[in-house]
C-alpha cells in the first residue's frame, strides 16, 4: 500500500470517504501484517466504514488479530469475517462501539466465535439461555468472564439493528437476572451450611426489576430470608444475611476481570440503616406503618427474579395491594411531585445540561409521570400494572388515562434517549449519565444512531428536541387526559372514566372532585377560540393549583376570571402569549381568599401578572401614586365619586402588592422563591403604608374641594402612627393617626376646629362606605387623652398637653409618628415639636423605664385572647412583635437623643442602627429581627389566605397548610412550621428578657 505516493493518496482519500478521521493512522494499520490477506479488499473497508467509529473498528480488529493463537486462528478468524456477513457486521460494530468490549476479546480471542451465527432462538435469548451461557461459571472471575461473553452478543445485536433499545435493555435485565442466579449459587456453594438454614428470596428493583436494564448500572435489590423447617428465626437471617452479601460482593467486587455492576440494596426498608435481610412480616410490618410515598413508587418494579422464586412470590403478592393504595395517601402527588424536584436541585450545575437521566427533559421525567398515573389508576385497572416503563405507557394510552399523541411522542423520545444512553455507557462500560463533551465521542454516539451526515449537529439536535417533548409532555401527562374526559371533542380517543377522572382529581389534592370536573367541563367545552386556548393553559393551570394547599379554590377562581374575562381578547392573548402570567394567575387564585377577592371585584387587574404594559408587580412609588389620585380626584362630580376612585386605585394597588407577596413566596418556574424573607415583609410594608397615605391624601383633598373649594381656613396634617407611621403596615392593619391643624392668618380659633373637625369626619365617612372597594378604617386612639380627647387639635394645643401632661406611653408612641398627608410644613414643625419628647436629652429615667415594663407585661396578660396559644401568638406571645418592638423602641427612648441612627419609625432600620451603635451583640440583633421578620410574614399569610386579619395560625387544616405553602413549608410540613416558629420566637424572647426585662441570661 505504500509503494506509490498516488496510491497512497488514492487509499487515504477512501478512507476519509468511508469515515475514518485519522486516515494516516489507519493506513498504517491497514499494512500491518495481521491484515495481509485483506490489504486490497473492498468489503473491509466497507464494512469499517458502516461502523459508528471507523477507526476503533480497525484499531480493535488488530488487536484481535494479534490475539489469536498462531496463524491457523488468524486464517480462520479472517476467512470467517470476509465470507460472512452477519459476523462481519456484528464483530465489527461492536469493536467500532465499545473499547471495553474490544478490550474482553483482545483477553478472550476465542470469544469473537460466539458471534459467528445465530439461531432463530439465539435472536431473543431470554433467562434461560442466559444462565446456560453462565453455566460453567464456578467462582467470581470466570462469571465475569462468562457475563461479557454474554454481553457481547447482546451489543453485537443491539449496534446492527437486530433488537431494538427496549428488547435491548429487556435481554440486559435478563442477563443481570441470571448472573444474580449465578453469584447466589456460587455463595451457596461456599457456605453450604448457611444455605441449609434460610430460604432467601432475591428481589429486583428499579430498572431490572421493570425489565428495562442499562448496559452498566446498579442492580437494585431487597432481600426477603426466612428460616426453613425446625430453623431459628434469627439464626436463619444471619445465615441469609451472609449469603446476600457475598452474592453482592461477587458481582460488586473488582478483580483482574473488572467488575460486573455494583448490587444495591439502599431501597429496602429504612435503607442502609436497615437490615440487609428482613423476614416477610417484617417487611410488611414496615411498609404498613413506617413506608414513605416513594417507596410504593419503588415497588411498582418489584419482581423475584433469584433464590427462592416461591417466596419471593409471596413477597410481590403481600406487598401488591400496598402499593395501589398509595395515591390514596395525604399529599400523594406533590410527594412524588417534590421528590422529583429534589432530584434536579441535586444535580450539580455544571452537569444540569449534559444530564441525560435525571435533567429536565430527562428519562426520569417520562419514568415519574408514568409512575405517578400508575400508582393512581392501577388500583381499578390491572392492566396498568406493568415495571416497564414503555409497557405501562402503552397500557395507559390503551386506556384513555394518556392521550395517544402525546404517549407515541413520549414513547420516541424515551426510545431515543435510552439508546443515547446505552451508546455512552457501552463504550467504557462505565456507569454514567451524561453526555460527553469530546467532539470524537459525539461524532461516534451520532453515527451510531444513524446520524451520519453531520454526527455531532444532528445530534444536540435530536436529542434537545426529544428533551424539549418530554419537558413539555412529562407533566401536562397527568392532567390533559382530565379535559378530553369532560371537553366532549373529538371521537375515536379513548378518555378517562368520569371514576377515573374523580380518582385523579382526587390524588391531586381536590377535596370536591365532582365541582372540579364541572369546572373543567365549563372552561373546556365548546368550539370557541376562548375554549381552545383555555384547554391548551389548563394542563398546567392544573399543576399549578396542584402545588397548592387548595386546589378546589384556584380551580373556582380561575373559572370566575375566565367567565368575567373569557370574551376580552386581550386576557386570552395575556394568558397564552406572556409566560409569567398564567403561572402567577395560578399562584395569587389558589393562594387564599385576599387576592382573588381583591381580583373578582375589578377582574381586569389581571393585566398586572403579565410582563408588558400592565405595569408588573412592582409598587408603585408614593408620589406616582398621589399623582394617579390627585388626577381621579379632579376629575370627580363631587367627593363620594372622588373618593370612590381612590379607593379604587386602592384595591388595584393592594392586589399588586399581595400578588407580588405570593409569587416571591411560591416563586416560579422561572424565578426561585424569595431567600431574602425580610425583603418580602419590607415590600408589602413599604407598599401598603405608601398606599394608604396617598389615599389618605387623595381623601382629604376631595373633602377639602367639596367643602370649601381650594382652600381650607386652617392648615390640615395627618401623621401617621403605629405601623403606618412605621412603614410596616399590613394587609388588615388599620390607619394610627394623629390629626393636628393650625388656623390660617385672620381666621377665628372657633371656625378653624370646626373645619379641622368636619375634614376628619368626612374623611372617616367617606372611607367607610359600602361598596366594592375594602374599607379604610382611620384609627385615631392614640391622640392626647384618647379616646376622651379631641380628635383634632391646633399644633398649640398638642404643645400645651404635652408639655404638661404627656405620660410615658405617650413618648413611646409618638416613637412612630411621621406626616403621611395634608400641610407638609405643618407635619414637620409637628415633629419638630413632638422630637425631645421621644428621644429625650437625659434618656430615661428608672422610674419611667419601669412604667415601661409594667405596661408591657400588664399588656400580654390583659390584651391575649382567651384560649389562644401565647406560643403561637405572632403579636402578643412571647418572641412575637410586641416584644421585639418594645425591646427596640426602650432603645429609641434611651440613647435616641446621642444616636442620630436611631431616631427612625421604623423597627429593622432602628435594630440595625442598635447594632452599629454597639447596643446589642450582631447575633442577638439577627435573633430579634428573624423573629419579627418571622412574625410579620404570619400575620400577611392569615390575612392572605383567610381574608380577614389575625395574629395566630389557623387552625383550619387547609388554611394552616397554606400559611405554610407561603411560608415556604411543602405539603403536610405544618407541624414542622410551628415547631420552628416556636424555636424562632423562644430564642427571641430570650434577648428580650435580658434587654428589655432586665434579666440575667
């Protein structure tokens, strides 16, 4: 081949043609003298080049060559490969497919021989003519050795078509079984005597067990021993014991042969913290009391497949009916839903794209849906009962419970994803997942699919969009079979049952399957484009609500929405067209009553989950806001009409807040939930104070025009209190307010109040008539001699009071006041006035520091209801908001005056400036504030979730498991919540009996 330099070019081009990438390599291979013979054949060539890497074909053929026993094997090896095919074929696609097989047979050179011929039976070889083929096996080497001669047929099949990926992986579990038969009769020969007192029964699991194995994973088992006649029991599981363990370490163990797989026994009860060989009734003792959701999900793959076939048998029989009651369990679905989650957040990040298995798109997507409808409708239909993936999902088409389209789609794409997955993991024979980076292993895995045009592009191609079907299918599975039940369309489909239908909704957390479905029927029917779009959303509405603590209420409200909204186009284009507002629809309708209530009474403020020009959930600034209503108030025909727009702006207002509170505390696809929880609490604060002062604001100035045209006869201040004045109302919190005024020049004392006056019942009036819009109640308590006082009072008269008859509390309270509204000057000499007062020159004296302290504690044993829980009280209770504002504000009233820091209204600026002035250690700060984060965030998610104020958790079990959805506590994870507010709250009050009690820690 080298005698021409024309020739050699004419031979190094043909080798490029017929795809090696290392041309002058090859050559050099082809004139070695082990392939004299078939230097200037074409069928070798030919046949290289249909392999998925050419030049590890003729790299692996060399080897073999070199291999045989004197020329009389290579003669026979040769001939053999150049007058038949089938040999040709499947030797040298396994030698181009897998290094760690050209490796076995440059070991083993005679084992090319079993890929000669093969019978019609050889075609499909199955359990038995696996363990003939490990028969002569006596001790862990040889079975190795015996198991890759096996496994080299199964590749020879698999890389020249002959089987397809699911017959594949179907003869793999098959080999696996008969090697699990193979090493337990080894171990039963080295321990005859163990073996005499113990039935063992070897149970498969996962991928074996559901006869769908890879070519190098973990075989997962459990262990059932019993003792045989006249045996002690516990003897009996010793001996078992043993025995299950040497079996699992002659196939796990590494020798000079490598290693077969690793035997994995972690899926047996309490896992490897449980013993490795459980009596029958011990394993059902545990599966009846102590089994997790996804252990059942474990067992749907359970099969005997070594020892003792009878007892294992018994095992899959007693366990069986377990298993179909599983979806009936609490929070079945977002269990398996949330166990799936876990298994994506584990994934290291740099691996997420290249995760074949376990990414998103991945197999374990298409595993976990099937599983999950398995698990609910297997129980009523036998049929579904298959631990093959591929099976159970043809079952469930058959059934109706899948839509045909979308499970021919899925099949595809899990067929082309295992075979990517095989392809990778037969090249080393190692176990792995992911997908190479090396351009030269890409192009090897593409060529052996078939790719051959351009390997690598088409590819990434293929498999993102296999990726793409099952990220979109793997979860609308569940819930778009429920539309075509109730949607009446198309003929010829096959649909789920109305029971079906019910035992679906039900295991998706439904407690009225019935009204659902009604739900669904009304939003569903129908040929109108609004009843096209809403059966394309509500797949994934459905799961949405799902992950909710009540799915009936998203349902409902959704359906509320859609009937008020369905015919306005712009809300069906807002929906399909913007991708955050049809999950944040989800999230605010399925969160509480507060929102969605907020919502029904102008629904068009559905406009502000989307993206684009609806504004967003960000608040708006105060000034923008003031402006808004200013501009409504102008435009009134009178102060009710002004009012009432105000109002308005109100409620539209409060639903952005309270929607941009629960998609930060749920989060989304897209975004994660909110870590940082105190920015959630400073948000709906912040927003909600600002609100109600520009409507205060907006209020005054419509009373105002109404009475007495642009011009009041005395200057009017509103000065907000209490957590308005603060910054931290919340959704239910009412208005603190003080009034002050001060007579215009040359107006009469006498006229000026009774102005003052009118403007403040007015102002009351007006807020509180009935109508669409929430109440604003004014709350005007904590004015000089309160209630018994004047409501309104001239900025002399509140110098007069207080220079003369202030008490203690009332220097405490004014700690928060601040103008929210009216005269601007007026509000600051108010302050002004009101500053040594509340950060007194000399600090406070003992005697006022224990005045303090008897009303605090006078406080918590008056003011705490009847019956409630101090411990869970988030405003009264020990740790909870009056404790660590009263700690910090004794801080304000004593160094207020030296700190600059700490002459703020508000809590967390006046700790942290405690903090930086050296007044409480960083760690007891953070204590303090976690807990008044904490307690803050209970007392929104009440007014959230029930629609009306209050300060300790329900006790309602729906309401209690959505304050904790909010929380960010998962499904039946409320006991959990308490618990840690209770820690959260003792710690607390442990600063505060030190710092503002005084006491000794």
């Amino acid at each position: 081949m080298t005698a021409a330099p024309g020739r050699r070019s004419s031979t190094f081009t043909r080798l490029l043609r017929h795809g090696f990438t290392d041309a002058s390599a090859a050559e050099r291979l082809l004139d070695s003298p082990e392939l004299a013979p078939l230097r200037d054949d074409p069928v070798l060539l030919e046949a290289l080049g249909g392999t998925a890497d050419p030049d590890l074909a003729l790299l692996g053929l060399v080897r073999l060559l070199e291999a045989q026993q004197g020329p009389g094997a290579r003669r026979e090896l040769l001939d053999t490969l150049i007058a038949a095919k089938p040999l040709r074929d499947r030797l040298l696609g396994v030698l181009g497919a897998s290094t760690a097989l050209a490796d076995h047979l440059a070991r083993h050179p005679d084992d090319w021989q079993a890929l000669v011929m093969y019978e019609a039976y050889d075609l499909h070889p199955g359990v038995e003519e696996f363990e003939a083929g490990l028969a002569e096996a006596t001790d862990p080497i040889s079975l190795r050795v015996a198991y890759r001669r096996c496994l080299l047929s199964i590749a020879a099949r698999d890389v020249c078509g002959t089987t397809g990926v699911a017959e594949s992986a179907a003869e793999l579990a098959d080999l696996a079984t008969a090697t699990l038969r193979a090493a337990l009769g080894i171990a039963e020969a080295a321990a005859p005597e163990d073996a005499a007192l113990c039935r063992l029964a070897v149970i498969a699991m996962g991928k074996c067990g559901g006869h769908e194995l890879n070519y190098v994973s973990d075989v997962d088992v459990i262990f059932v021993g019993e003792a045989t006649e006249g045996t002690d029991e516990t003897k009996a599981v010793r001996a078992a014991t043993r025995l299950a363990s040497h079996m699992m370490r002659i196939c796990s163990e590494t020798t000079v042969e490598g290693s077969i797989w690793p035997v994995d026994a972690n899926l047996r009860p309490e896992g490897r913290n449980g013993p490795l060989v459980r009596t029958l009734s011990s394993h059902l003792a545990y599966y009846q009391r102590w089994a997790k959701t996804w252990e059942f999900q474990a067992l749907l793959k359970a099969r005997p497949v070594a020892g003792d076939l009878d007892l294992g048998a018994e095992y899959v029989a007693a366990v069986q009916p377990l298993v179909w009651k599983a979806a009936e369990r609490e929070n079945f679905v977002p269990d398996v839903q949330k166990m799936r989650r876990r298994v994506v957040e584990n994934i290291p990040v740099a691996e997420v794209d290249r995760q074949l298995k376990l990414g998103p798109g991945g197999l374990r997507d298409v595993e976990f849906a099937v599983q999950l409808l398995q698990l609910v409708h297997g129980r009523a239909d036998t049929s579904l009962r298959s631990g093959t993936t591929l099976d159970a999902l043809r079952a469930l088409a058959a059934g109706g419970y899948v839509g045909r389209a979308d499970a021919a789609q899925l099949d595809e794409a899990y067929r082309f994803l295992r075979s990517m997955e095989h392809r990778i993991q037969l090249f080393r024979l190692r176990r792995t997942h992911l997908v190479p980076e090396d351009e030269a292993e890409l192009r090897r895995i593409g060529r052996s699919l078939g790719l051959r045009t351009d390997p690598v592009a088409d590819l990434h191609r293929e498999w993102r969009r296999h990726a793409g079907v099952v990220r979109r299918l793997h979860e609308k599975l569940f819930y778009r079979p429920l539309l075509d039940a109730v949607a009446q369309l198309a003929t010829g489909e096959a649909r789920l049952s109305t029971e079906a239908a019910r035992e679906r909704m039900v295991a998706l957390g439904y407690a009225d399957p019935a009204a659902a479905l009604r739900h669904l029927e009304a939003l569903a029917s129908g040929v109108t484009r609004k009843a096209a779009i809403q059966r394309t959303l509500l797949p994934v509405l459905l799961g949405w609500f799902a992950d909710s603590a009540d799915p009936d209420a998203g349902l409902l409200n959704f359906r509320k929405v859609s009937d008020a909204l369905g015919k306005t186009p712009w809300y069906l284009r807002l929906l399909r067209d913007e991708g955050a507002a049809a999950q944040n629809l989800a999230r605010v309708l399925s969160a509480g009553r507060l929102a969605p209530d907020l919502l029904m009474r102008a629904p068009e403020a559905v406009a502000l989950l989307g993206d684009g020009d609806g504004g967003g959930l960000e608040p708006r600034p105060r000034a923008h806001l003031e402006q808004e209503i200013y501009a409504a108030v102008k435009r009134a025909d009178g102060d009710v009409q002004a009012v009432t727009a105000a109002r308005g702006v109100r409620r539209r207002e409060l639903f952005r807040t309270a929607a941009a509170d629960i998609v930060g505390s749920y989060g989304t696809e897209e975004q994660p939930a909110e870590a940082d929880q105190g920015a959630l609490v400073d948000m709906v604060g912040g927003a909600v104070s600002d609100l109600t002062a520009a409507t205060l604001a907006g209020t005054l100035r419509a009373v105002v025009r109404e009475g007495w045209g642009d011009d009041l006869p005395t200057r009017f201040a509103v000065i907000g209190m209490g957590r308005f004045g603060g910054h931290e109302l919340g959704y239910g919190s009412d208005a603190d307010v003080l009034f002050v005024h001060e007579p215009r020049d040359g107006v009469d004392e006498r006229e000026a109040s009774q102005a003052a006056n009118k403007v403040v019942s007015e102002m009351r009036r007006l807020l509180q008539i009935p109508s669409a819009d929430p109440p604003l109640l004014i709350d005007a308590d904590l004015r000089p001699e309160g209630k018994s006082g004047p409501l309104v009072r001239t900025l002399t008269s509140y110098a007069a009071y207080y220079r003369r008859w202030a008490l203690t509390w009332e220097s405490h309270a004014l700690l928060r006041a601040e103008p929210v509204a009216g005269d601007e000057d007026l509000g600051r000499r108010f302050i002004e006035l009101i500053d040594p007062l509340r950060y007194p020159a000399d600090g406070l004296a003992d005697e006022a520091v224990r005045e303090i302290r008897r009303l605090k504690a006078r406080m918590e044993s008056e003011r705490l209801p009847r019956g409630a829980d101090p411990k869970l009280h988030a405003k009264l209770g020990p740790g909870g908001l009056s404790d660590v504002e009263w700690t910090v504000q004794l801080m304000q009233l004593r160094h207020g005056s030296a700190e600059p820091g700490l002459r703020t209204t508000r809590t967390r600026e006046a700790l942290a400036a405690a903090r930086a002035a050296g007044l409480i250690t960083d760690e007891d700060a953070a204590t303090l504030d976690e807990a008044w984060v904490l307690a803050t965030r209970v007392r929104n998610a009440v007014m959230l979730v029930r629609g009306r104020a209050g300060d300790t958790f329900p006790t309602e079990p729906r309401e209690l498991a959505a304050v904790g959805r909010y929380l960010g506590y998962g499904p039946g994870h409320a006991g959990d919540m308490l618990d840690a507010y209770r820690r959260t709250a003792r710690r607390a009050r442990g600063v505060v009996e030190e710092l503002f009690y005084g006491a000794e820690r």
